[in-house]
C-alpha cells in the first residue's frame, strides 16, 4: 500500500503528550475537569513541571481529526488554561476566527511545537522534537487510495471495509472446518478442510493488501479459521472516519432511546444476548474518573431494569448503522472502539444535568451498592474491595445508612451498623434485592416527573 501516511487520534494524542513532558510539563492525556457547570475531557492537559522551562503555565490540547472544530474549541476555551490548542487535521475547512488571545488552532504538530516554543520563550539553541516524534510514529496508508490504486469496485470496497471494521471489534470467523464423512470426500476431490461462512471475497482483498490474515480458532463446539488485522493502526483511522460519517445518525439514535443507555453502552461496551433484568454495577476500570463521575455512572446502572426495552432497541439500532458487531466466538454483540468516544460526547451534558441531582445521584448509587454488596462477607478480602468501591464512588458508610433506612421500616434488614466492620442483616435476601429495585424504580418515577430528591 504506497501513498499518503496518516496518523489516527491515539497516535497524535500520544505524540501530544510526549511533546509536552520534553516542553517540562506534566502531561495528563484524557483529563477530566468540571468548568462552567459542564463535564470537560481533554485529549491532553498539561501543569508545569520544569519551572525553568515552562514557569507555571497549565495547556490544554484537543486533537480535532473527525470531530466538529467548533466543539473542540469550545472545550479548550471552558477549561480555561494558561494556553489551549486545538490540533486540526482535517484538510478542506476554513478555520473559524478565534476570540480568545491564549487559544490557537494549529495545523500539524511541527505547529504546534513552533507556537508552543514561541509561547514559552524557548531559546533557538534549544533542540526541537517534533521530527524525533514523527519518525516514531506508525507508519499505514489510506485505505481509499489503495482500493482506488488496485481498481477495486464499489461494492467490493464497502464489503472489505465492513469486515476490517468487525474483525477490528470482536471476533469474525470466517471458516469452519468440514468434519466426519464429508471431511473425507472433500479431500478426495482434492479440496480444502474447510469452508466459508462468511465473506470470503472480502477477506482476500484485505489479505492481498496486507491488512488481514487468519488464524487457527477452537472452542468447545466451533472449529475452524478468524480473521485477524495484521495493521491495527489502518484499522483504527478507518474506523474513525466511518464513525464521523455515521456520527448525525447516531445522535439521533441517543435521541430515540435516551441518553442512559447510550451511556450504559459506553460503560459496558458488550451487549449480552440475554441481559438480566438487575440493576447494572458499572464501575470504570481503565480510565481515571473523579468520583462524582463514577457515582453518576452506577446510579444510572441501577436503572437498568427500567431501561432495559430501549437498551436492547438501542443495540440492535448501533448493528444496522455498523457501529456495533455480532461476534462470531460467543453471544455478545460488540461496540466499535472508536464509537464509544463519540457516544459519551454525545451525552456528556445530559450526564452534568443530572449530576446537579447531587442528592438522587447519591441515593441510587447507594441502593447499587447495597444490592450488589450485601449481606456483605466479613472477611478481608471483601472488606477491602467494599471500602475501594466505596471510596471509587466517593460514598461514606452515612450515605448506605441512608439508603437502607424503608429496607429496615419493611423489616427486610436489622439495620445498618457503622461499627468496623459495618454490617446490615439481611433476613430475606430475595425479598430484600427486590424491595431494593422497587426503592430504584420509586426514585426513577420521581426523577422522570422533574420532582426533587
């Protein structure tokens, strides 16, 4: 694949923050901040840590590569820094004038590097890094112009484009081996021990272009051939482009179905083909939410049994738009990566809207707990994970009182003891997670008809 070499947002957000630690600061990327009432997560936020190179400035960087430059602008300018960029990419648009005298729109990271040098007075015999940067960064091609260069048809594209973009999000099988009898006459003829299930023609477009290839897969039941990407990074800018096309559609889609699935989705990116019809407890592993984040995140799990019509209309809604995939090694259905970012943008100011319910929030996310956390074990290793949990939420021991206080007037508990350990009997645990989603759905109907909590 020969042509034009480009970068996807990781790529660029990491060559940001590299850029930043060698300028003396200390680069944060996917930083969460509050400002002006409104949830802000930059690509890439910046405190000074060398003194003598950068003084006390604090940046802010968004990388602008398929979203809206005006949403990217506007978050650098909420936060607030001593210096924002917005690093745009794109080609073909006019850059909107800036109001702001500490704001720049840069073109490229050798842009950026000038400005930002310009900025902080750097002397001229102080080496650049930029080059340095780029000549680490993966190198991949457009998809476009390969397909174009090698004459492949319309349909044809699409199709392989499908497929890099499933086999990208969760498993694709795209041969079974034949077995018994049949295995036997196959061979005889001189033909292969396995047959397609699925697109063969195009799998043999991505694999004579080098981006796929297959490996041996075995389960219990399924025997035969997956399809893996050979170029993740390829995988990763298409995927980011088809996400900005189908980004109105799916905005529509959050409109149907309500801004709590779409952040459901976003927290639990697996869609089981039979959800339980419990309250969800979705605690975020991998990113560094404060804990009025992650509060809000498990009070709108306990909604689940609520929402669990419109979030099953949902995912089959993010299939027919091709932003979620069936797979083909177990039952779940499967987020596109690159989609779970642009959906938690989508509904980052109803979640704030809600936040401002501090006491709802607090009750819901308590009631969570206690439904997925009681009767609790008294021993060590419970302990520790119920005081992490607790901590994660930013919930105290008086919040779970709280939250238990109708269990124990139905006489479904013996009370909440704060002692060390805390403990709450529970006499009927069926009847007691029962009374506890009655409790969720009663604050659900309250917060539907815009009451107080």
């Amino acid at each position: 694949m020969n042509g034009t070499s480009l970068l996807s947002h990781r790529d660029y957000q990491e060559a940001v923050e590299k850029l930043l630690t060698y300028y003396g600061f200390n680069a944060k990327p996917e930083h969460w901040a509050i400002a002006n009432n409104k949830l802000v997560r930059l690509d890439v936020y910046g405190t000074c840590a060398r003194k003598e190179v950068c003084g006390n400035a604090t940046v802010a960087v968004e990388v602008s590569r398929t979203s809206r430059l005006e949403k990217d602008l506007d978050r650098v300018y909420t936060v607030r820094t001593s210096y924002g960029f917005v690093l745009a990419t794109k080609q073909g648009f006019e850059v909107p004038p800036v109001s702001s005298g500490n704001v720049f729109v840069v073109r490229s990271l050798e842009e950026l590097e000038d400005r930002l040098r310009e900025l902080l007075r750097v002397p001229d015999d102080y080496p650049r890094v930029t080059a340095e940067l780029l000549a680490r960064a993966p190198k991949y091609q457009d998809l476009d112009e390969a397909f174009e260069m090698f004459g492949v048809p319309a349909e044809f594209r699409e199709r392989a484009r499908k497929l890099l973009l499933h086999a990208h999000t969760t498993c694709y099988i795209l041969y079974v081996d034949y077995e018994g009898p049949e295995l036997e006459q196959v061979l005889e003829k001189g033909g292969r021990s396995y047959y397609p299930v699925r697109d063969e023609a195009a799998y043999n477009i991505l694999h004579q272009l080098g981006l796929a290839d297959i490996t041996r897969y075995r389960d219990a039941v399924l025997k035969g051939y997956r399809v893996v990407i050979t170029n993740e990074d390829v995988a990763r800018v298409e995927a980011e482009k088809y996400v900005s096309r189908a980004e109105e559609e799916l905005r529509k889609l959050i409109e149907t179905y309500g801004w709590e699935v779409a952040l459901i989705t976003y927290a639990d990116t697996r869609k089981a083909a039979a959800a339980a019809d419990v309250p969800l407890f979705l605690l975020p592993t991998m990113e560094s939410w404060p804990p009025e984040f992650n509060r809000a995140l498990v009070s709108i799990g306990a909604l689940f049994p609520l929402l669990k019509d419109r979030y099953q209309a949902f995912w089959e809604g993010l299939v027919k738009l091709g932003l979620a995939f069936e797979s083909s090694c177990d039952r779940f259905v499967v987020l596109l990566p690159e989609a779970r970012e642009v959906i938690l943008e989508l509904v980052l100011d109803k979640l704030a809207d809600f936040m401002r319910n501090e006491g709802l929030v607090r009750n819901l996310a308590s009631l969570n707990v206690l439904y997925h956390s009681f009767p609790l074990t008294p021993d060590k290793d419970s302990l520790e994970g119920f005081y992490r949990t607790l901590n994660a939420l930013g919930l105290s021991l008086d919040d779970l009182e709280k939250a238990s206080q109708n269990l124990y007037r139905k006489g479904l508990v013996l009370g909440f003891n704060k002692d060390s350990p805390p403990y709450m009997i529970v006499l009927d645990e069926v009847k007691f997670k029962e009374e506890v989603v009655n409790e969720i759905k009663q604050l659900y109907y309250r917060m539907a008809s815009g009451a107080s909590s």
